[in-house]
C-alpha cells in the first residue's frame, strides 16, 4: 500500500507527518510525505522556530512525484493541519490529481480546527474551508468531538446526539467517520470513547483515560485508521486496532513521564497491541 501524507512536520517530537509516518511504516506501508509547515517542534511548547510552506510547493511537490509515473499506485490521500485555506486548496488539487491517475484511491481528512479547552486554533478561514470544501471532498473524516460540534452545529453531550452529528457529516459526502477523545453523558468518569461509523452502522471502542496531555495522538490515530480501513474494510476492525495501539503507545508514555509520544520505543504497539479494545456494535 501507498500512502501520500500532507500535512505539518516538526524536527523534534511527534506531531503530523511526524506522528503518521513511522506507524504507518511499521505497518509495512510505503508513505509518501509531503510537509505543509516545519517547525522545530509542536506549538505546545510556547516557542518554535520554522515556517508554513507555500501553496505551490505542495503542488510542486505532487506534480514532481506524478512525473514519475506513479500516482496510479497511490492507494490513498491522507491530510492533516493545513497552514492556510489556500494549502488547503492545493491539498484538494493532490486528491484530485491522485483519484484521476486511480480511481479506487480513497481521501482521509483530519479536520485539523481546535480541541475542548483550547477552542479554535487554526488560522481564520480554515474552519470554513474544512466545512465547505475538505469535508465533502473526503471519503473518510476523523474529527475529534470539538471539530465534530464545530462540522454539524450540534452539542453531542449525549451519544444519540453524536451519532446524529456523524450522519450529518456523512451526509455531505464521506463514507466514514471517526471521532476521537469522545465523552458524552454515557462515558465514564475514567474512561474515553472513540466513535467510528459508516454505512454498516456504528461502533464504539472505550478505553480507560489516561491521566497525561501530549500531542499527536490524534494524527497517528487518523492514520492507523485510514491504513486498517483501506487493508480490511471492516470499521469495527480498524477503530479497534487503531484505538488499542494508540492507548498502548499512551500507556507507554505515561509510565515514562515523557512530555512526547514513544512511537519509537514503543513500535510494537502498531503491530501487536498489547491490549485489545473491541469495537461495539451500535447498531445500523
């Protein structure tokens, strides 16, 4: 499997591309970055050095990697915190250019727009372009529950009014959505769900919360997702191996103190996760 990954990278720590492509390597799949910033390191730090790169360069890029005659082979899109509507725009141009050379290629949007407790963090313009533009365009959404009140309009304090948020964005075009860090009425004080549906219906997968805060998370669980959902088609599948390798990794991190995700030291979790949370049917 080939994967083309937009999105941001940094030299330091685990966020965007940094954060999606060693996991989806060690999964034995080919990724193909291209970087829509370079930082030093993630903005949670207060300081950091670098810049947003230029919409033509994602162009460039993509036209570079389509003169060797090898998009038809790209199985899927995957896209992350965009700098700008206008990378945005070049963004959509790769899925595009990618689905013209292959038809049965699939486009993943993370909706990179904000998080409870921080609200919306992007620059303006890009929520508005990730609702009227990157959504409908994408066959598979990852939303965490912010972007997903932020996408449907809704306030999903309570399951029912998730999922009725996840058919809202389904019914503008993709065909699945997961949504990450998850509480509703129904969760657990000590716990955090993860809710993924498409048309076979929807599942839940619920794992114990974890007591530390880092980022990246969120990215390398877009990713093990969209891989899982393109090799085996089942959702339950893919948001059950995805969330237990995520937590595994977390867990890891935890017990370490670390301020950053072990992805590297905790490699294993992408192929074998040491616990295993089955999906919940929740019915069609």
């Amino acid at each position: 499997m080939n994967l083309l990954s937009i999105q941001s990278h940094v030299a330091y720590g685990h966020v965007g591309n940094a954060a999606a492509t060693f996991p989806l390597q060690r999964l034995g799949i080919e990724v193909w970055p291209i970087h829509t910033v370079q930082f030093s390191n993630h903005t949670g730090y207060g300081q950091w050095r670098g810049r947003v790169f230029e919409a033509d360069v994602i162009g460039e890029l993509v036209q570079g990697i389509e003169e060797r005659g090898v998009l038809g082979s790209c199985d899927g899109v995957l896209s992350g915190y965009m700098g700008s509507a206008e990378i945005g725009a070049a963004i959509l141009d790769a899925v595009t250019r990618v689905k013209g050379a292959n038809p049965a290629a699939h486009y993943c949007c993370d909706p990179v727009i904000g998080d409870v407790g921080r609200g919306v963090f992007v620059r303006p313009g890009i929520p508005e372009f990730m609702a009227e533009r990157a959504v409908p365009a994408a066959d598979i959404v990852t939303p965490n529950q912010f972007e997903l009140d932020h996408l449907s309009g809704r306030r999903t304090t309570t399951l029912a009014a998730a999922l009725a948020a996840v058919d809202d964005v389904r019914s503008r075009g993709p065909r699945a959505v997961l949504v990450t860090s998850l509480h509703t009425d129904d969760t657990p004080a000590d716990a955090v769900d993860v809710l993924a549906c498409d048309q076979s219906g929807g599942y839940r997968v619920r794992t114990p919360l974890l007591a530390l805060s880092v980022n990246g998370a969120g990215d390398a669980i877009a990713a093990l997702f969209f891989a899982h959902y393109l090799r085996g088609g089942s959702i339950a599948e893919a948001v059950s191996l995805a969330t237990s390798s995520v937590y595994g990794v977390l867990a890891r991190t935890m017990a370490a103190g670390a301020r950053e995700i072990l992805l590297v030291a905790a490699q294993n979790e992408f192929v074998a996760p040491s616990r295993v949370f089955e999906a919940e049917h929740l019915g069609s």
